[in-house]
C-alpha cells in the first residue's frame, strides 16, 4: 500500500493526501475570513454577531479552498488568491442566512447550530445576509491584482455570480419548482443555484493567478462539473433525509433513478478530471478533490 505524505505537490509514487490539503488550507482561509468580520463595536452588536455566527458556524470552505487549489493549477500562488477566496465564502455564507429564512427553505438549524434568523430573528437575518454580500466585494476589492487582470474583471465575475444570472436566479428557480421539477429545472439549479459559487471561486482564483485564457477556460469547465457532481451527491445523500415541515425540496432524484444519479456524478467527475490536463501548474488538489466527492456515495 501506497504511505500517505504531508507534502502537497503530486508524485507518480505517493499518494495526495487531500485530507491533509484541506485541513491546512481551511485553516489559513479562516484565519483571513475571520479577520474580515465586523470588530466590536464597529457597527450595531447584534449585527455584527449574527454576521459572525453565519461565518463561524463551521463548514468545509470547499469553495475557498477550490479558490486556492485554482490559483496553484494555473501556475500561480495560492496566497495571491486568499482575498477572492475569502470573498467567495463570504457571499456563500450570505447565501445560506437567506435560503434558511421562513420565506425560503425555513430551517431552524445549519450544522447543529441555530439558524441566523432562528437565533436573532428574521429582520437582522435579512440584513446580515446584506451585510455578508457587501463584504464580500469589500474584501475582493483588496485582492492585489498583477498582469491583464484588473479589479473591475474580478467585481464582474462576483457580480455575475451573485446576481439574476448566479445564485439569485437559482433560488428563484429553486422556489419555483420544487414541488414539481422537470429535468430542465433541475439543471438550471445545480447550475445556477450550487454551480455558480463553485464556478466564481474557481474563476477568481485563476484571474488572481493571471491565468492565461486557456487556463481560465480549462479550470472553469472543471469547476462546473465539480459543481454539478457536488450537487448531485448531496442528494444521494440526503435522500432519506426528510424535512421536518414537509416542504418539498428540488432534488435530481425527483427525476431519475439512483443508479442514474450515481451515473451522472460519475460522469461530472470523470468531466472534471479531464479538463485538468495542460493546466501549467499542480492539479493534484483539484484532481484528488473532485475523486474524492464521488467516494461519499461509493
């Protein structure tokens, strides 16, 4: 059997340890993101702790570290491409305050934890949710840009990404169709609503990199169909997961089987690997990542 080791870079004769890779990186992207928040008494307390208890409330931070894994694949620093990735978390952090709302998903708990709007109420939810989004462009803005990426391209692709065209747009099409789906809806969502921040992160981190349009092209097909296969795998996994309010829920297995589900996020993954070839820098993350979801429902 193949040792483990502590180093990051790709062997033919060791094996990635991916656990290792997000440890670390989770590590180095909180410490950033927590320094974002509002300090005390910067603006009204009970907002800036609800803001603080969406943020702190645990998660992967898959997508910031997807952010990172994209500035090293394409040939660049992981640190040059901390602020986007912080960013990134922000505005996903933002996301889940307002699809746990009444109004949306109404979910008292995330993680074991109460809820924004269970814990502090359904107005400062609401607008620690816009607080989260706009510190989210604050913190992308003090990305040191370099080479033909200038701070205007970043802002757009955040934009886009949070936007009618982004995860807004998912939502609503989430709203719309979850209690009766079709395969088109479907996709739309997992495009929209989940890949979008899967995309955006990915993206960034490749700009923030001065990723050749090449690179760009490359890591942005794989962050799409990491997105999808991402997706597609928390069904699998939630499907003997009921809501406790009986509310419907948009779920690919609403349309397929099991089996053709497994084969789809295989498929994405298998996507996602491809597209990795020629990337001038180390995909070992990335590669060792998007394997690594599909073991979730093997």
């Amino acid at each position: 059997m193949i040792a483990k080791t502590r180093r990051f870079r790709q062997s033919t004769t060791i094996m990635f340890d991916i656990e290792l890779y997000l440890e670390t990186r989770k590590t180095e992207v909180e410490t950033e993101l927590f320094k974002s928040l509002p300090a005390i008494g910067s603006c009204p307390a009970i907002l800036g702790e609800a803001m603080v208890h969406a943020v702190k409330s645990g998660g992967k931070r898959l997508r910031p570290i997807l952010c990172l894994a994209a500035a090293e694949a394409a040939a660049g620093r992981h640190s040059g491409a901390m602020f986007p990735a912080c960013a990134v978390e922000l505005l996903h952090s933002y996301t889940l305050v307002h699809d746990d709302l009444p109004c949306m998903d109404n979910d008292l708990l995330r993680r074991g934890l109460p809820t924004v709007h269970a814990k502090y109420g359904e107005a400062i939810a609401v607008l620690a949710g816009d607080a989260l989004l706009t510190l989210a462009f604050e913190t992308l803005a003090r990305t040191p840009v370099a080479g033909s990426t200038t701070m205007s391209q970043l802002v757009v692709e955040l934009c886009r990404a949070s936007g009618a065209a982004g995860v807004i747009g998912g939502q609503v099409a989430d709203i719309e169709f979850a209690g009766n789906p079709t395969p088109e809806a479907v996709r739309y969502v997992f495009e929209h609503k989940t890949g979008a921040l899967f995309r955006v992160a990915a993206r960034l981190g490749a700009m923030a990199a001065n990723a050749s349009p090449e690179s760009l092209h490359l890591l942005t097909v794989y962050a799409e169909h990491l997105g999808f296969a991402f997706q597609i795998i928390d069904d699998i996994l939630d499907a003997n997961q009921a809501k406790s309010d009986g509310q419907p829920e948009l779920s690919c297995l609403t349309i397929m089987s099991l089996a053709d589900a497994r084969a789809w996020a295989a498929d994405h993954t298998r996507r996602a690997t491809e597209a990795l070839q020629n990337l001038p820098g180390d995909t070992a993350a990335l590669r060792a990542l998007v394997e690594m979801l599909l073991t979730r429902i093997a």
